[in-house]
C-alpha cells in the first residue's frame, strides 16, 4: 500500500494467481523509501551466478522427469534428501549419491554431452557409452561386484529403471533400507575404483572391496549406538553484556509447508534485567533465514524504542551472522 512498504495482500491476491501472488508477497519491502534494485534470487549474495543458473535448471530438469514417472513432486528435493539423510551410510557417499540423482558425476557420457571429450567408450569392457548406470551396474566388473555381494553378505540386487535406479534404491519400495545402504555402497565403491584405476591403480579386487563396505556399514552402525549413549554438551550460558551496553536476543521459527513463521526478541541491560520482550507472527515467508532475519530487524528496532544507544545483537543463525558481519 502507497507510503506503507507492506503489501496490500488481497489486491495482490485478486490480481495474480495464488502461486504467483504467493511468491511475490515473499518479498520483503524495505524499511526505507529507496529505489528497488535488481537481484538474483538463487544466490544469498544476490549476484547471478552461471553455477546457480545451471543448478537451477537441473533441478527443473529433475523435476520434470519426476512427473514423468509419477514419483512426489519436487518438494521432492527435500523428500529424497530426507530419504537419503535416514540412510546409515558416510556423510561422503550420501554427498556422492545427491550428486548421481542429479547426474553431476563426470561420467565419460556426461563429460562428451557436454563436449568436454570426444569419446565415451568404457575403459574396462569397451562399451560405448560409458555412464554411472554402466559403471554401477553394467560393467564386466560391476557385474563381478555384485556377484561377490550376493555371495558374501546375501544382499541382491534389486530390479531397478535405467533413468531413475539412483532414486528407486531410495524410495524403499524394491529393498529395505539395510540393502540399500548396502547398494548404495556399492555403487560408490565401484564409482571410486573406477576413479582409481583412471589414476594408475591397476589392482581391484570385487570380494575385498565387498568386505570392505560390510565392515563400513558395521562401524557406522556401532557409532550410531555409541552417539546416541553419548552424554548431552554442556548448555552455554547466557553472558551479560558490558557496563552502559545492553544485548538484544532473537530467535525464530518457520514453516515450510505453509510460509508462516514467528520471532521473539528480549532486550536485557549489563545486570542481566529484562527491559523489554516482543513476539511477532510473520506470513509469506521464502525460508527460515529470512525469518530470523526479520526477527533480528524487530529486535533492533525494539531497542530502538528504548533509546539504547550501545548494543549487542546476539543470534544463534551463523549464516545470518555472517551475511550482517
């Protein structure tokens, strides 16, 4: 509304459609009457980047092949994030597996699509067309990989989709999730000695690499037991501010399903007395950073109203501190 910096939401409502209207009410007017200017949105710098651009229109891609195989949608980044995150693998191999759902991995046929080299052919059997589906499950020595698996540690491979097997070991429907770590493992195993033998390393040996990510997945499993006896760290105390300075505190909350969120700020001086406290309800929210951001903003302008002169912000989201350092 004209001279308010806030959204008439229903003229914005009854002018666009509701997915539209939704993302433009995200966007947050300034506190002051400045001219608007130009931003990227999938950077935080607000620069354009090509890595973003090209990050962006991979997760188009991937979105588009999901609907084409009726899987839930793209909300469907953070389903099969979170599908991937329950997995009891290394932090490592999950990073690896993100990056083969989205086929960022330098395969030979990847590397030529994108004219990066002239040939494709697999080193080890000749194949033309040498992609991680081929490396993982093709190859003469995926095939032996898998063989020794079975044999050694029962787990069988599952029947999987050419275009989506990255996906189908995650969604829990073709094994259970102790075989698809065991797989997924498996794969990354193959993937690194692949890698390896491009290297120089001429020796690979299927049954060794096998008991190899057995004993893997064995520690990772004694180390979650372990953790989860682990004693809880030791609660940080709250520190007074400095004579004649006062510290304002905020926190924040946010729902991605519905772009609600909320802020509290609490304003205390140098002998720790509270002088003031607020909550506010915030609606149209893009994401939690700017959900504590806005309660970082209400927090200052809280002691504002106070007429504090000296003060000390202090948060508990490290991006936001960084982005205000």
């Amino acid at each position: 509304m004209t001279g308010t910096r806030v959204w008439n939401v229903d003229l914005v409502q009854d002018s666009f459609i509701s997915r539209d209207a939704e993302e433009i009410l995200k966007i947050r007017p300034g506190a002051r009457m400045e001219d608007d200017g130009m931003g990227w949105a999938h950077e935080r710098s607000g620069q354009y980047s090509v890595r973003s651009s090209y990050r962006l229109l991979k997760m188009e891609q991937s979105e588009r092949e999901t609907d084409v195989a009726n899987e839930p949608s793209s909300s469907c980044e953070a389903f099969w994030w979170r599908k991937l995150w329950k997995l009891k693998i290394p932090p490592k191999i999950r990073i690896v597996w993100w990056r083969s759902i989205h086929n960022y991995l330098p395969s030979k046929q990847e590397l030529k699509r994108r004219h990066v080299t002239q040939e494709d052919f697999c080193e080890v059997c000749g194949m033309q067309g040498e992609s991680i589906y081929h490396i993982a499950f093709d190859c003469t020595i995926a095939k032996r990989f898998w063989q020794a698996t079975k044999e050694i540690t029962g787990v069988k491979l599952p029947e999987l989709r050419t275009s989506m097997w990255a996906k189908d070991l995650l969604a829990g429907d073709c094994c259970s999730d102790t075989d698809a770590a065991m797989n997924i493992c498996g794969v990354w195993s193959l993937w690194s000695g692949r890698n390896a033998r491009r290297h120089g390393r001429d020796r690979w040996d299927p049954n060794a690499v096998v008991r190899h990510v057995a004993a893997m997945l064995e520690d990772m499993m004694c180390l979650e037991t372990t953790s989860m006896l682990a004693p809880p760290r030791q609660r940080i105390m709250w520190k007074k501010p400095p004579l004649g300075w006062m510290k304002v505190n905020t926190d924040a909350a946010f729902v991605s399903a519905t772009g609600d969120g909320a802020g509290g700020a609490v304003v205390r001086n140098s002998q720790g007395e509270i002088m003031m406290a607020a909550a506010r309800f915030y609606k149209h929210l893009p994401d939690v950073l700017t959900s504590e951001a806005l309660a970082a903003r209400d927090g200052v302008m809280l002691a504002q109203e106070l007429g504090v002169e000296q003060l000390i912000l202090e948060l508990d989201n490290s991006t936001l501190v960084a982005l205000l350092r």
